[in-house]
C-alpha cells in the first residue's frame, strides 16, 4: 500500500523497486517540501521536478532539518530562487496536473530512502532528502548550493552527525 501512495504521491519509485517493511514513508515536513517543489516547478512552468525545485522547496519548507542546515550557511529562499532562475530561465509554459520527477530528482529520492534505511530510521524526512539531494553532485540542485558558496561536504558531515 504504501509504494502505491509514494508512487501516488512523488512518481519516483522505479517498478519493482524494493521497500523494506520497517519504512513507514515520508515525515510531514518531507512531504510539505516536496509539495512546495511541485509548486515550485509549476511556477518555472517546467515538466517535470528536478532536483533545483527540490532544493527549493525544503527551503520554503522553513522547519525542517534541511532549512535549519541550509539556513546556517547562507542559503535561503531569494538566494536559491535567484540562482536556479539564473541557471534554467523563467517560466517556459504550462506544467501537467501530474507532475513527475527527472531522473536526477528521482536519484536523490532513492538516496534519501538509503541514507534513511543506513541510519535506522522508519521514514524519509527532509534531513534525508538533503543528503540525497548533497550526494547527486553532478544536479542542478547542487550546483546551486556550489555557485551560492556552501561546502557541501562540511554541511553533509554535519547534517550526518545531527542525524545519526
């Protein structure tokens, strides 16, 4: 049941791709960022959530771990915003009703449940999509936290130890 919710939900789960049982889903936090990334991507008028509207909307979630994180080293909502409009344009045209996730978007969610499943937890909150999201090095997501300055290897490190 719960794969057919967090495909519902996210489109990111591949066919056949394993859950373990112990995962009970995505924390609220987790899941209000990834509706915000949604927004996000229907306000650029894009096709698809990528890993820039991830980034995004755990910004504009503004309580989760993820925000607090990002929030410590300089980076917030205008910043991000002005960098990933600088990087992919303004709004290009009409966004689906359903929107998918790129392939680059649904790596940081498969990595998300793996740093979720590693550390012994039972659901993917946003400290976990921000560690996904610091593993894709070669995303737009990251490349916006690169031109506004973050060391994402510092910031992995800590956001780990305050996980663990």
């Amino acid at each position: 049941m719960w794969e057919q919710l967090l495909d519902r939900l996210v489109g990111f789960l591949p066919r056949g791709f394993p859950l373990p049982r112990s995962l009970t889903g995505f924390s609220q936090k987790a899941l209000t960022a990834m509706q915000l990334a949604q927004n996000e991507t229907r306000g650029f008028g894009l096709q698809s959530v990528g890993t820039e509207q991830i980034l995004l909307g755990l910004i504009k979630e503004r309580t989760g771990m993820a925000w607090q994180f990002l929030n410590s080293v300089g980076v917030n909502w205008e910043n991000a915003q002005a960098e990933v409009e600088k990087m992919i344009g303004g709004s290009r045209g009409e966004t689906p009703t359903e929107i998918p996730l790129t392939p680059g978007a649904k790596e940081v969610m498969e990595l998300s449940l793996e740093e979720s499943q590693q550390l012994g937890h039972y659901h993917i909150d946003t400290g976990h999509l921000l560690l996904g999201l610091l593993q894709k090095h070669d995303s737009v997501g990251a490349t916006v936290l690169e031109n506004l300055g973050v060391d994402r290897q510092n910031l992995e490190q800590r956001l780990r130890q305050a996980l663990g």
